[in-house]
C-alpha cells in the first residue's frame, strides 16, 4: 500500500486513490496509520494532510483540514462555520436543516437523466426519485412532491424528534462524538410518520399530495434515499460551508492550496483513518477526488480506510477514480496468541516509550523497534519476577521480540478468550475486549484481591462439562466463587497452578485432583471381544452445568426435564394404595389439574408458563444439590440402570452412581409426598367422595324418593331417577336439577374414584370404603340444604362439575321451596277438611255412585264434566291412606329442606287435594241443577236420603262434600 502511493509521486496529470476496505474491525484503520507512520516527513515532494479516527465534531474535523492545507483563507472558512453554529442553539439548527432539504428538493435537486446501459431495476428507481422530486410549475418550482410532505406537520414532528436522524447530526456538530466505522448514518423508516392516522387529516383535499403519501408509505426506502441526498446538499448550507455570496468554500480552499502547492512542484498527501467521520460534509472531498490536476493544480495522493457498504455508495465520480483497492481481512489473526502477546507487550511498555522508540526508527527495516519489557522491565534487565510469572503463566514467542509472558492470561485463558470472541472476531474486538477491557479490571481487581470477579464470565469463554461442585471438589466459603471461575478459565476445569492462585490471592484446597466414580459392586459382564461396542452419544449434561453458571437452559432442554422430572415424581404417588384412581376420570383430571410439567419452575428465563395459585410448584434451583438431582435424573432416564460402563452417553465426572441415585431418591420422594399430601387437601380425603354420596342422595329426595329409602351408599349408588308422581309446576325446577344428577355419570363414578378398590380386568372400581360415607350421609340427610351448600363452597375447584350441580340444585330448591311449602300447606288443609279422618279411596267411592245416579237422571253437572270428574275419582283413589297430614295442619314454620324431605307424599297430597276440589265442584254443580229443576226438585231430599241408606258410611262423606254450601241451600 505504501508503494503504491508513493509510485504515484510525480505524475502530475492524474491524481492516486487508493481504498481500504474491509469489515467493522478488520484493522483498515490500523493500516492506514502504519501508511502514515512510514511516510517520510523530510521529503519535500509532498504536503501531507493526516485526519486520525478520534474523538471529535465536525467544526473539529473541518478545523483540522483547514490547518493543515497550505495556504491562506481558512480563517475566513472557520469564521463563518463558527458563526453558524456558534450563534445558533441545536434545534434551531436542526430546522434550518428542515428547510434547507425542502429547498434542495423544491429547488437544486436535478431530475436523474437515462444512462446508457441502466437496468430495468436502475431505470424504476431513477423514475420513481424523480417522480418523488414533484412536478415543476412554470417558475421552476416543483409542487406535490416530497418537500411538501416535510411542511406537514405530523411529518415534520416525526423528522425533528429526538434520537432521530437530524438530531444525531446535531449532536455531532455540538457534542464529541465517537462513531465506528460500520455505523452508516442515514434516514431510517422511524423517521417519517408511516403509522400515524394524522397525516391523511392533514391531506385531506389534496388528492395527489394524498396520492404520493400512500406510494411512501406502501415503499418508504425511496424517499428515504431521497432524504439522505437532500439532507447532504442541506447540510453545507446550513453550516455556512457554502455561501450564495462570494465568501470562501471548503471547495475554494482545496482549489487554491493546490494551486500553491502547483507552484512550488509538491503534491497533495490526504490520508483518512475514517472517512464515515466526514458523514455528510464528504461531499466536498469527493468533489477534490473527482477533480484531476490539470495545468494548475497539484495531484492529490489519497488513502482512505471505508467499511465495504459506504464504499459501495460512493458516487460513481469516485469510484470510477480509484486507482488501488485493498480488501482487509483478519489475516492478523492467523496466530491470535501471538497478536495478543505483541498488544500485551505494548501496554507493558508504555505509550510514551512506544512513541519515543518509534520516533528513533531511521529506516525502514521496522522489525525489533519494540523492547519486550519482560526482558528489559527493569532499567534494561529482566522483570524480577519473570521466571516466576513465565512458569506460572506461561509464554508466547511472538516474531522480533522472543517469549512474552502472557500474565494475567495463562495459555488457557488465552484460549478461553478468544473463543469467546467467537470465529468471525475482528483484531478491534480482539483489541477492546481482550487487551483493553479486560486488562482494566484485572489490574483493579487483583490490587483488591478481588480477581477473577463476576465479570470475568462474560470475558470468557465459560464453557464447562462438569458440575460446579464436582469442579469445586467440595470447596465452599467466601473464595468458592473466585475459585471456581479461575479453574475453569485458567485450569480449564482441573487444576490451578500454583502461581496463579498466589497472584489472584486465592487458597487452592489440597486434593484437588477430579473425582473418579466408584466402581458398582456387581461388576457388569465383560463384552465379547469380537462385539464392537456402540460410540456413545455426547453428554447432555454440559448444557445443565452452564445453566447452573447463569447461561439460559435452551428451550428444549427445559421441557425435557420437567417432563422426565413429572414422570418419575408421577410414577411414585401410590395414591391408589388410599382408593384414589388417578389413572382416569375426574381423579385424573383433579391431579393433573393440581400438578403437572408446569408445577416444575426453571426461573423467569424458562420457557411457558409456571404453575399457578393453589397449585402444586417446585422451584428448580442452581444450587449443586438440585443439579445433582437433574444429572442423575437425566442419567437414569436416558439409561434406566446406575452402572457408568454401560451408559449410552459418558458417565458425568467426579460423580458417584450411589451418591447420584441417593440425591434421586431422596427427592423425588420429597416432591412426591408433597405432591401427595395436595391432593388428599384438595379432596378433603374422603370428603370429596361423601359429597358425591351425599349429593346423589339429596337428589333422590328431590326427584320424590322416601329419605327412608337412602340410608345406604350401596342403594344411593344403584338406584336410577325415581319413577315417582310428577312433580307439582313449582317444583320442577328442582327436580329437574335433582334428575340432572342422578343422570351424570361422572358424579356418580367419583366414588369409585376417590373411595373405591379397583379389581377385575375392567379395572372398575369393585368396592367403595361404605363406613365413612355412611357416617358422613347422616349428616347429609339432617341438614341437606346446608350440605350442598358446603359442597358448592368446599369443591368449586376440585370437582367444578359436582359443585355446579349441587348449586343448580340447592339454588333452585330455595327458589321453590315458598311457593312448595304453600302449595303443600293449602293441600294438606283441602285434605283434613274434605276427608274428615276418612280414607280417600273410600271417599272416591262414594262420591262416584252419587255422581253416577245423577248422570242417570241428567243431573250431573257440568254435563261435559264426566271424564273429569272421573279421573278426580281415581286420583284420589290412589292416594295412599296414612298421609301424615295432621302434622302438617297449623304448623307454618317449615324451612326449605322441608320442601325438599317431604316430597315423597307432598306430591301425591297435592294432586289428590286437587282432585277433591274437582269431585266437591262437579257435586255443587249437580245439586244446584237439581234445585232449578221442576218436579225432581222437591223428590231431591228423598233421592239423597235413599243414596244415603244404600252407602251407610258414605253419609258422612256426602256431607262432607256438601258442607260448604249448607248455610246457603238449606238441606
């Protein structure tokens, strides 16, 4: 690169580019310095221009030109930019850049022209940036086009909005700034307002303005690349780098310094570390690199460093000018030791020494113009401790300086942080972490005692296949943690030198040597020579022994253990050794409702969701004891046996099967206790299975069966929904719900579930634990409606189907019961009063001869009655004599449960009440007929008298019949 520049000296008709390329970090700066370092100050062929990659803004980037150009007139320059910014704040600025690139759009951008050759892709974008530039009317100005979409004010929020790209423009003209080279600034879809409803408010009668806002918004990145343009042609003019008037340009700065130089015979030397820092101000560099010496200008001999993007950019002006490119690429790193090594030296040595060595180099035979400050640390001898540090630390021979030691790194170390730079490290990442970042905190850190601290982790590579403990070798106390990350970055997991440990103040325990399993006892079979044993697959466990060390479990890792984990803890339950089914039906779903994968929590980084309230959850910590756990869980899973010489993957080190399949053991005991002790809270015991028991029962009293009837589980589990007497209109709510129950099979199965003996080849339950149940249903049958409300209250979660039927029932049993309890009281009122002690069926019979001689004689009314008055007769025929209605009579204090527990005769009472009204309403209507009749009136008396000496004992039910009419008709 050298020479190519300098065998550019001394043609005076064209001028020498030379690019140097490469990725962010590559070292295109580096190089570019080392050109510079070797150009001869003394030659008087050329003027050098040298611009450093520094800390710095733009007024100091453009200072730094305008010094170091032969020549006059830059004070004038700098006057005016310092004027510009100076006496301007940084929003002011930042919108007089607004304006300056709607009038670079309205005004100075040209319309792209065809080239010859252009693709098709290179046509449409030409065409579609100059429809963006608008239409131009006939004063030249153009209308519609993007520089009247920055007028809109939601538009022109968006662009002058902090962190965007015109404020961090401004902030490098005011405030220092350090830029990587990577980082290309440009206009990015943040910056126009491609989601806000308020700019097609703003267009609102503007078609074609309207127009042109969908076209951004459907591709932004075309007027995005327009922005960019109009922001460089804004930018000069803003910054008063450019004037309308006659003042002195950047442009008339170059021009007469090569002129000048012209004059005298010299040549014009630019050499840029970082042509990025120019950003938008490098079109004035470009215009110098386009234009050729000619008569009277002197040659420019350029080297620029550029990451490979921005080089693609360059205007075509440019590109078409450069002589030389050079491709940067990490060849640097083909030894990394030794690149390390040479940096460590040079701190070592000094920033002033360094300068001051290289300032006596006379030619160019630059190999060994660095002292290795291992051998001459001390006034020219060695370091004192050189011995001691290179056997502790150890060495790299790095060409033109011998063995340099690598302290703090060992070659392990070393290793371990280059690997962690990863394959595609650049010599500036190398630079920055491995030499800069890391050597600051080694020297505070070992001066404190304090060295590897935490950080360390994220220095390195952290990579381990072991435990921690097992690494530990049983260490704990205040220096565990220091140990442990010193012997996996410096004794790559074995052991620690003894130097290093002293260096980093650390206590290295005695028998540190790793831990070889012990043997099982029954020794395995020995394998058949001629058997090839099977590769064994990697260990798995590594991924677990970085989670325990802050590296995130990957996904898939995390669901195989808490699946691995829920199998075995599920596998131990032994929950049917208490008659609870768990395989299936409702016990399952109870248990896997309770626990389940998510019941295992590997920490906020783990992916799904954690168990939540009143849910079973174990918390999987990083502690070596739970990591132990998940190894041998792992282990066994994979394997099925604890022997490490048959495993299908590497028994993990410094692990004893015993001590695993202990650990194991112990734990999944421990989880499965708690997870059994949760479920029997959840069922109450047997409490869920007498709420079943206890809930069938209610149910069978509700659909009209005797509570006589349901004293035994064996016969409220048997029986169906009873084929009793309908029941009354107000209560069929009820005994709907009550039939609901006795038809759901999966609260009749929930007995068997959480009480029964499973037996047979069905695996049905065969018996049900009958003692308990019983005693509970006691309970159940004295207060029923308070039971059901328990069973709601106690179960809503467990069995969400159980308690919601038990709530439908007792819901609507209280909901019934006031007009039930009336409809009852005012039947069994009709009843003592209509019968008088006397037994309905014969009460039925009586009254139907009556009514049967007066159809004969064609009294009987209403004559269309008959089959009415009939079928009262056989209802209450069929209600049953020994009705307990005398207790009944009077008593109005009864509850809802004596709506429910009554209804075994309450329903017969009521219909056959209300067939005592129809027979009592049919014999008034008859006898009244009689009465209006001619000639059969007055026989009326005798024809009664006669029925009543051919009944007997039905005089007194005749009377009974007639009795409420007896005032009125005289008889």
């Amino acid at each position: 690169m050298l020479d190519a520049l300098l065998s550019g000296i001394g043609d005076e008709d064209r001028n020498t580019l030379i690019a140097v390329t490469g990725g962010s970090g590559a070292g295109k700066s580096h190089v570019v310095r080392w050109v510079h370092a070797h150009l001869d100050r003394a030659d008087e062929r050329y003027h050098v221009l040298y611009v450093p990659r520094a800390v710095q803004t733009i007024r100091e980037l453009l200072r730094r030109i305008v010094v170091g150009l032969p020549g006059d007139g830059g004070d004038e320059f700098m006057e005016r930019i310092d004027a510009a910014v100076g006496n301007t704040g940084p929003a002011e600025l930042q919108d007089r850049l607004l304006e300056e690139m709607r009038f670079a759009l309205n005004w100075a951008l040209e319309p792209q022209l065809p080239r010859d050759g252009e693709s098709e892709k290179e046509r449409e974008a030409r065409e579609e940036r100059n429809s963006l530039l608008g239409d131009t009317d006939d004063l030249g100005k153009r209308r519609n086009g993007l520089a009247d979409l920055l007028a809109l004010p939601p538009v022109n929020r968006v662009l002058l909005r902090k962190e965007g790209r015109l404020h961090r423009f401004v902030a490098s003209v005011y405030e220092e700034t350090s830029r990587r080279d990577g980082e290309q600034e440009e206009f990015e879809p943040e910056d126009l307002p491609l989601r806000e409803t308020g700019v097609l408010r703003a267009l609102a009668g503007n078609v074609d303005l309207k127009g042109l806002w969908e076209v951004v918004r459907y591709d932004p990145e075309p007027a995005l690349d327009l922005l960019d343009e109009a922001l460089r042609k804004a930018v000069p003019r803003a910054l008063g780098m450019r004037t309308s008037g006659s003042g002195v340009t950047l442009d008339e700065l170059f021009r007469r310094s090569r002129q000048l130089m012209r004059r005298q015979e010299k040549e014009l030397v630019l050499i840029f570390e970082d042509l990025a820092q120019f950003g938008l101000i490098d079109g004035e560099l470009y215009d110098q690199f386009a234009t050729q010496p000619g008569a009277d200008l002197a040659p420019l001999r350029v080297v620029f460093a550029v990451t490979d993007a921005p080089y693609n950019k360059l205007p075509e002006t440019v590109q078409t000018r450069i002589t030389h490119q050079f491709k940067i690429e990490s060849s640097a790193l083909a030894d990394r030791e030794a690149f390390v090594a040479r940096y460590l030296n040079l701190v070592r040595v000094g920033r002033k020494d360094v300068e001051s060595a290289w300032s006596r180099v006379q030619d160019d035979s630059t190999e060994g113009w660095v002292r290795n400050a291992c051998d001459t640390r001390e006034d020219g001898l060695p370091c004192r401790v050189r011995e001691e540090c290179h056997a502790g630390f150890g060495t790299v021979e790095v060409s033109g300086l011998g063995r340099v030691g690598l302290y703090p790194y060992n070659d392990v170390a070393v290793r371990r942080s280059l690997n962690n730079r990863g394959k595609g490290a650049t010599p500036r990442d190398i630079l920055d972490v491995c030499v800069s970042e890391t050597l600051i905190e080694a020297d505070a850190h070992i001066g404190r005692g304090t060295y590897p601290h935490d950080r360390v982790r994220d220095r390195f590579d952290f990579t381990i296949r072991r435990s921690k403990d097992t690494i530990l070798a049983g260490h704990v106390g205040e220096q565990a943690d220091r140990l442990f990350r010193a012997l996996v970055v410096w004794g790559d997991e074995s052991s620690l030198n003894s130097i290093v440990a002293d260096a980093f103040a650390l206590e290295v325990p005695a028998g540190r040597e790793s831990v070889s399993p012990t043997p099982p006892k029954d020794s395995p079979p020995k394998p058949d020579p001629g058997e090839k044993p099977l590769p064994l697959r990697s260990s798995p466990l590594p991924q677990l022994f970085q989670w325990q060390v802050g590296d995130r479990l990957p996904d898939s890792e995390t669901d195989l253990y808490r699946d691995l984990l829920y199998r075995l803890v599920r596998s131990r339950l032994d929950l049917e050794h208490a008659l609870f089914h768990t395989a299936s039906g409702e016990g399952a779903r109870i248990l896997n409702e309770l626990f389940n994968r998510t019941s295992f929590d590997f920490g906020k980084d783990a992916r799904g969701r954690r168990a939540g309230t009143g849910k079973v959850l174990f918390s999987i910590g990083r502690d070596d004891e739970t990591i132990r756990v998940l190894a041998a869980a792992r282990w066994f899973y994979d394997n099925g046996h604890w022997i490490p010489e048959n495993g299908v993957w590497p028994w993990p080190e410094g692990y004893d099967p015993f001590d695993l399949m202990l650990a194991l053991e112990c734990r999944l005991d421990d989880w499965a206790d708690q997870v059994r002790t949760a479920f029997i809270e959840r069922v109450r015991g047997r409490g869920l299975a007498r709420a079943a028991v206890g809930t069938r029962a209610v149910a069978l009293i509700a659909a009209g069966l005797s509570p006589a009837s349901v004293q035994r589980v064996d016969d409220i589990m048997t029986a169906g929904a009873p084929a009793s007497t309908p029941a009354t209109p107000s209560w069929a709510a009820a005994d709907r719900a009550a039939r609901d129950i006795l038809l759901n099979s999966s609260i009749h199965d929930l007995v068997g579930e959480v009480a029964g003996v499973r037996q047979g080849d069905t695996g049905a339950a065969e018996l049900v634990d009958a003692v308990e149940l019983e005693e509970g249903l006691k309970q159940t049958l004295r207060a029923p409606v308070v039971f059901l409300r328990n069973v709601v209250e106690e179960f809503r979660e467990a069995a969400p189907v159980l308690a919601g039927s038990a709530d439908t029932l007792v819901t609507a049993v209280e909901q019934a019961a006031p007009a039930q309890l009336h409809e009852i009281g005012t039947a069994v009122e009709t009843l003592v009063l209509g019968l008088e002690g006397q037994e309905p069926a014969s009460v039925a019979r009586a009254a139907r001869e009556v009514g049967r001689r007066a159809l004969e004689s064609g009294f009987f009314r209403p004559a269309d009655g008959w089959n009415a008055f009939s079928d009262a007769l056989d209802t209450l025929k069929s209600v049953p004599a020994g009705l307990p209605l005398e207790q009944y009579v009077g008593d109005r204090r009864h509850e809802a449960s004596d709506a429910l527990t009554t209804q075994h005769w309450t329903r017969v009472a009521v219909r056959g009440a209300r067939a005592l009204e129809v027979i009592r309403r049919s014999m008034m209507a008859t006898r009244l007929e009689c009465e209006r009749s001619d000639g059969v009136s007055g026989n009326l008396d005798q024809q009664a008298q006669d029925v009543r000496q051919k009944l007997g004992q039905a005089k007194k039910h005749l009377h009974a019949l007639g009795s409420a009419e007896k005032e009125n008709d005289g008889c």
